[in-house]
C-alpha cells in the first residue's frame, strides 16, 4: 500500500457502477480469517451470563451457532460477497473482567475468495445475540473492536493485524 | 433496575433452557427503536468512499440497502428474536472527519415485540458491507460504538441513552 | 395522475437517500393484486409441456409451486418491500396456441401496504421456472408482458389496466 | 368428519391445481400446537449425548436452537404454509431410558391460520440436528412418531390426540 | 465402532464448546446417500391421495418438490452441516398399502463431506408437506422410520443399513 | 435440435416425476450466460428515473444491488436449480428513450451446470426493483423481452441468440 494513486474502491468500476468482483480467474486456494469483536456491559449482566454460562452454557452456546450459522449466510447478508463453501467455522469467547466478552471466529475455506467478511459476520453475529439475550437486564451494552486479526492465502497474502 | 435481585436472563428458563420468550398476551402497540455504530478506517479510505459517495453513491448505498435488508432478516439470524411486520427501517450516515463514518438506524413496527434487534442488525449489516467494499484499500477498519440510542413503545416503557 | 409536479420516487427522499416508505401510520385494510405475464416458445415445446401437462402435470405444475414460493419470499428479493403476512396466492396458467402460456398471479393481505409485487413476483418466478425446465429442448424462449392488472384496497383506491 | 363424503384435500381446487388455501376471510385468534417425536439410537450413543448435556448442554440445546429457528421459517419450506407471526416456540426434550430421546414442540401465534406446521416443523428439525450430531458415533439412529398431540383456536376446535 | 472408547461426539471439542467440524484437509470425493421414512395414515386419507396422485399428482409432486429445495437448504437448518454444491437430488415414493407412504431420497455431491442430512432434510420434508396438504381430512398422521439406508464416498468408508 | 424425437424435457423421468438433473459425471468448466430484459413504462417516469440517476443513482443502483442478490439466490427460487458457487455477477443498463430500459446480466461460474438461469434471475429481479421503485407514479409499466442473449461452456457448447 505504499503508492497511494494504485488504490481503488474494488467493487465500483470506472463508471462508479456497483458490481461482484470477478474472481473466475483466481485459483482455488486453501485460505482462513480470523477476526474479533467486544461486547461490553454491566459487570452484573456479565455475572448472570457468567453463572448461566458454568451452569448451563445457554448465552454464550447460543450466540456460538448464532455467529456459526451467520458465518454461513455471509453471501446472502453482504451484497457483493461471493457464495463460498465454508469448511470449518469456529467460535470462541473470551471473558474479560469486569464487564466485557470478547469473540473471535475463525473461518476456512478452500475457494477463488477470501473469508474475511464470514469471520467478521460470524462476530457481528455472535455480538448481537448475546445483545439480545441480556437485553432486558442491560441496555446499555455496547459492542465494538470488530476487525480483522488475521488473514491467510489468496494473492494478496497473509495480513496479520498489528495489535 | 433498582433491584437487581428482579434482573433475570429473559430466554433462559429455570431448568436453563434457552427458549423464545412467549409474546402471545402482549398487546400490539406501535415502537420503534434507534441505533448506531461507527467504522473507523484510515484517512484515505474515507476519502475514497466520500469521492464516490459525492459522484456516484456507491459504498454507502450499498450499505443503506444491505442494512435495510438485513434489518427485515433478524428474525432468521438471531436465534431468539420474533418474526415482525417491519413498517420501516431509515439508515442514515454522518461522516465524522478525519476517518470514521457514524451508521443511525431506525426501525418501526406495530407489534407485540420491540424492534432493538432490528435497529442494531441494521447498523452491523452496513457497516459490514462498508467494510467489505473497503477492505481491499484498507484492512485495518474497526467497526464499534454499536449500541441502542433509543426505544419506544411496549411495556417497558422508553428508554433514551445517556450519551 | 392529473398532476405531473406532485410525482415523485416514494422510496426516495429529498437527499436522494433509499429507504423503505414508512407504512406505520397505515390503516390494516383487506388488499388484493393480480399480475399477468407471458413466456412465449416454439410451437414444439409447449406440445411437449402440453403432453407432460395432461398426463402428468410436471412444468406447469412445477412453476405453480415455484411462484406460490417466491410470492411469500417477495420482501427477500425486493429491497424495499415490506414484510408481509399473505393470506392467499393463486396461480393460474392459459394456454395460447400455438406459442405461448399466459401466467396469472393474485394475492391477497390483510395488511398496510398492498401486494402489487408479490402478484409480480409470482408471475415473474413461475415463468422462470417454465424456462429452466424447458431450456434444454428450446433456448429462444422469451418472457414479457409482465404487468400488473388489477389493484384493491388501500389510500391509493382502485387500479384496473385498461386492456 | 362424521359425513365421510364431505372430505376433501383442502390445497388442491376442482381443476387439481395446487394453491395456498386463502384466509384472507378468516377471523385473527389466538392458536397453539404442540407436537412430538422421537429419536432412537444405541444406548451408549444416548449416554455420549446425556454426558455431554449434563456438563454443557450441547447436543440438545443446539437441537432445541435448530427447531426454534426452523419452526420460525416453516412457510418457506412447506410449499402452502402462509408465513405468520409466531408468538412462541418452546421445545422440550425427555430422555426415556435406555436409548430414546422424546421432543416436544409447543407453537403460539394470533393470526388467521393455525400453527400445526410449525410445531411439527420445530420437531423434526430439532430431531435431525440431533442426528447430525450424533452419526459420526451412530448411523443407525431412527426418528419417528412424529405427530400432532393438541391444536387449539381457529374455526375446526380443539384437537387432542388420543393416546 | 469396534472400539467404543474411541467414539466421541465429533462436533463438541475437549472444553464442550459446540463447533463446525473442520474438513478443509479432507479430499474432496464422490459422495451420495440414501434416506427414507415414511407417514402412517387413515386408509381413506391414503385413497384421496393416490386419487388425487393418478389424476393430477398434486400431493406427492407438491411433497417431492419440497423435498428437493429442502435437501438444498440443508446447511440452513441443521446448524452444523457445511454448505454443498449438490449435483443431484431424487426423491421417490412408495404406496405402502392399506395406509402408509414410503419415501426414498437419494442425493449425490461431489465434495468434502458427506450428503446424508441432505437426504435425511428431504425425506423430512416431503413427509411434513405429504402431512399439511392432508391435514384437514385426517389430523391422525404419523412420520416415522426416518433413517439413513446407504451412504458411499469419504473416509468413513460405506455404509449399509441392516433391514 | 435436428433431431426432433430426441428432444425431451430434462427435468421429468420416463414416469413423469420431477427430479433435479443429475449432474455429479460432468466435469467442471467455466461457464458463462448473458441475459436480458426491458423495462417499459410512461416518458415522464423514465424522466423522473434518469434525474435521479444522473444525480444520485438510487433506482438503478438498487435495482442493480437487487438483480446480483437475487442471482446469488437463483437455487433457492427455481426448484430444480443446482446451487453454485458463483465467480462474477455484472448488471448494466441502457436508457432506450423515449420510454424504456434496457437490462443486461452476465454471469460466470467455474462449475458442472451452467448459469443461464442466474442471469435470467438477476435480470428479472431488477426489472422487478424498478418497478417497486416507480409504482407510485406509474402502475402501467411492463416487464418484457426477458431472453438468454449467450451461453458457453459446458457440453451443450456456445448458444447466441439470433436478433
């Protein structure tokens, strides 16, 4: 990214019209992403998540196949993303005390395209329904830093986030 | 919420089952709802999403329709979340300078459930569609600051962020 | 229609933004739209969907389906449709010889927008699927006339296409 | 049903044309079904299952997740099903020792058609996800005695199955 | 399965998190399955369907039709399933008399994992749409024997049931 | 086509049952479709299209986004369409004045089945956008000349159409 003039928006061509990159020339290749995102709360909405999540696993086992099962919708939510076949999503969660989940989701595939944009929907996704399993106690959750970490295969090669 | 003994986790029942809480007594009454969030990017990128929003619209048109249209799906990607007759959702943008642009999301229904989710699947759905039309130009976007702004109409009254 | 200045794009407003027109102050009324179109061929192919129809029913009865589907997902496929609770699809088929199958699409809501587009969805989506299950005896085969014909209910009164 | 001639197949008109059963006349009430159904499997498959319930839930909280969401998308997947505003899904798991896990499905909704579909749609999804996540360890799983055990609201009464 | 210390629940890892099992590294081969199930009905139920069926077909062609577009919904509703290109799906029936249909579904994809949801999900819902079309002359129907007949392709090698 | 008694439609059996065309023995080419379509409607709605173009570009560009988004769905809409990963999906448009527009799709894939009715779909869905958008202004609009323009690869090899 060093000459700036060489940059431009991928997805609008010379006449500013909107339009799927075509990637039918790529190579197929084994490619992955990992990205991440925060959710954070009231330190009391973080325990009772907490405390149904050691006992019975429900806020969090809920917005891991929420985030899993977005993951896999990506090309019907993201208007210009190429439908992919996904080979493994995987979903983690991270409590950080006092009042806050962080996710990260990690997605492979072997296609022409990247899947930057799964691992970051499967985040989003997860966000959200954990936003909206706790909504009634908590409304001010607040849910941020959803960004790329990680990035592997393609021509445009690995991208590892600087923290 | 004074008492914070009262606080429970709406769709987890006592046995922790995770199940869709039941509306079916709820009178129909007008709401609507209101979110935000921001992606941050890098100077440039700004630059080239507002030279083609200026001349052709593109990036943030796109946008506003993927949120719309997810905003009408959240009842197919949040697990927990009522199926609604949607009577409008309103995306609106605010370019923050130097590198950040602000996502206002407003939902409306008559129903027997609030509209939060739609408001907050809006906003994540554009901003993620930003996202992937930038992301060729710059992998370093963040996208945060979602949360709900406000919420009228049901029993639960009104709620208004204190910024 | 007296009036060509009072004209203008409902789903646009005055700073050229999209958005959904907002229908929450709309009155539920009973509505109903009927929507036509045709797919014309060669005089061969509908001999063969002919003979499959009386024996066994298969194209037509496979477009049918396939429109009654795509009517119920017309808020999907459709950026700024409402979602709607649709109480009746129709589909009907005429044969015009030599050539040619007429397909009539209605629907009715019980709603605060009409169904204009779920009529036209139907019509559009059952011809589709007269042209993939025909596509390979016939490749010339052209659909048109796709309009709609009859209107009820709503502020917007009464629309009958003048033949 | 006592005049045995009077029974005829509600989607299917005098020309055997295929068509959703219009509503559009019915009144709005409020309706609920509840189905069931089982799975069988090996015994040591159902301890695997019951192990990891009782540590973390997975198995059938992801079932009852998967017939929840299925439930709420019934009318895309049965042809005739008229989409509706579903008030409730409640899924329920009984272990009956030793080797068969019941599932029962209780739908709410108000509107103009009932919700048998539903409920049995949340019942045979919620039985697949199980086996889904069990064939690696058992292919020769069974499920069955998928059924409606109560229907309430609408003009045809109530129905309770006889055991 | 000679070893049953060796089985585990492949979709739940070590800490009981529920994920997408990961087969990126798995070749990508021939693949097609059988399922079949079958719903038990009153015998005059049974006789207006096989009317209706010699006549027009509308019941089975209207369930067979289901059970393809399901079978290709599949990773939609069973949360862990990965996406596939299907390359066929064939859905038969069998008139078991003097009340009961059989459903055979064979699918076939070329890919990194195996079909049998695929064939499972369209037995399923042939069999709830067989049900809703006759659901207002008999609400006594009954869907069971739901199971995998044959699987073949992947590294676990073929599958037989025993009758 | 010499051979008349040869032709047959593809999709039914000898017993007349309609199955998806098994495509799992074709190997994978690149394929490409071309389709298209016109939109007819009053000068003064094209008038009042084009200043919105010109300025903002808000019904084309939705219809546009409309058109690649229902492509990407064109398994999910056509029952007996094999779902397939899509490499490109390109909609333009042409003003034919005085009192029409003019669509143009074209759609690649690398896979065992072509994609004509991809950009058949994509072509109707945006004349579809289009006329949702211009509804309130004009209802006497008709969608017609919806054709395959070219076709290549696969075994049946090139198709372009005679103008």
């Amino acid at each position: 990214m060093t000459d700036k003039n060489k940059k431009e928006l991928t997805h609008i061509n010379k006449e500013g019209q909107v339009n799927m990159v075509d990637v039918s020339s790529k190579p197929i290749t084994a490619r992955e992403a990992v990205a991440t995102g925060q959710i954070q709360m009231e330190p009391e909405t973080l325990d009772l998540i907490k405390t149904g999540q050691i006992e019975k696993g429900a806020v969090l086992e809920t917005a891991r196949l929420a985030g899993i099962m977005a993951a896999k919708k990506t090309s019907d939510l993201i208007p210009l993303c190429h439908p992919l076949f996904i080979s493994s999503v995987k979903i983690e969660f991270e409590i950080i005390e006092p009042a806050s989940i962080k996710i990260i989701c990690k997605v492979k595939t072997s296609g022409q395209t990247g899947v930057e944009m799964e691992a970051l929907q499967g985040v989003s996704s997860a966000a959200l329904t954990i936003y909206d399993m706790s909504k009634a106690v908590d409304k001010t959750m607040n849910i941020g830093e959803i960004k790329l970490l990680e990035k592997r295969g393609g021509s445009s090669g690995e991208f590892i986030a600087s923290e």
